[in-house]
C-alpha cells in the first residue's frame, strides 16, 4: 500500500471508536497515530466538521483519503494541518497521490490517544518505565499516573509499540 511505502512499518485498524465519530482507519507508525477519514466519490462532507473534532482529539496526525471529485473542495473542510491522498482507479490498479503532507496536530489529547491501549499494555509500560506501585488503579488512573511520570515522546513511542506488539489471540484465553 501507498502508506507502507512511504513511511515504513506500519500497521492499520479498521473502523475504530474515537470519542462519538468512527474513524474509517487507525494507522500506527514507530512513533505515533495517525486517523485516516476515507471520503470516496459518492461520499459527502455532512459529518466531517464532527468528525475533524474526534480526530483532532485522538491522533497525533490525519490525513483525508479522497476520490477525484472531491479535490476541489476538500481543503474547505479541513483543517490546514491535515494531509490529503488522493486516490484515483485506474484500469488496473489504484494510484495514491498525496496532495498535502500532514502536520502534527497540536490538539491531540494523550489521555485520549493512551485509551486506545488495554489495561494488559498499560501495565507493561508501568513496569517497564514507572516505579510505583499502585496495584488496585483504574484504567483512567494508570493513564494518568504514566502521563505523569513519563515525558510525552517517550509515550507516544511505547503507545505504537504495544499497538504493533498486540495480540487478538489473547482476548481468546
């Protein structure tokens, strides 16, 4: 895929909570998480302004994939920090342009973007890098004790790590 090629590792989720919106797909790289909103040709803007907003709490970049009708006005609707693919099929395969690169969103919540991880990860991450030991904390407790112990960069990189380390299989045990 285009996203693989440019940037590297990657690994994707499909159609992941964020607050009261829905992203399309949840892209992790090494050191962040980026939204992806797909708005093919047939789509309209009716529901972006809202879901700009959940977007811009949860990731640290998003981008807008579009089908060819849409370029003309897309930068409209969304913010200038916001990368735009333009995606057009051709006879045999589907091209990817990427018309505008994404900034880092400033807006991103690291409380909100943490909650993307289960409790298993948020451990890891304590016993790994924090030395307390509180044992009986919630999930909004534990997120908030690591954000308070533990710079932002550091963070962001042990988030994409536990995403890309995570295994479906253990929701089965």
């Amino acid at each position: 895929m285009y996203l693989e090629i440019k940037l590297g590792k990657v690994r994707f989720f499909e159609e992941k909570e964020i607050g009261r919106a829905r992203a399309d797909i949840m892209m992790v790289t090494d050191d962040a998480v980026c939204g992806l909103e797909i708005k093919s040709d047939a789509d309209s803007y009716a529901r972006l302004k809202r879901q700009v907003k959940w977007y811009d709490k949860f990731f640290d970049y998003n981008y807008v994939v579009i089908g060819k009708s849409h370029l003309r006005h897309i930068e409209e609707h969304i913010p200038k920090y916001w990368g735009i693919i333009s995606c057009t099929e051709g006879e045999e395969d589907v091209h990817f342009e990427e018309v505008r690169e994404a900034q880092r969103n400033t807006k991103r919540d690291i409380n909100l973007k943490m909650s993307f991880l289960w409790r298993r990860e948020l451990e890891t991450i304590k016993r790994e890098c924090v030395k307390f030991k509180y044992y009986d904390l919630s999930k909004p407790q534990l997120r908030k004790k690591l954000i308070e112990k533990i710079d932002e960069e550091t963070l962001d990189r042990l988030i994409s790590r536990e995403l890309f380390d995570r295994d479906y299989t253990t929701l089965v045990e």
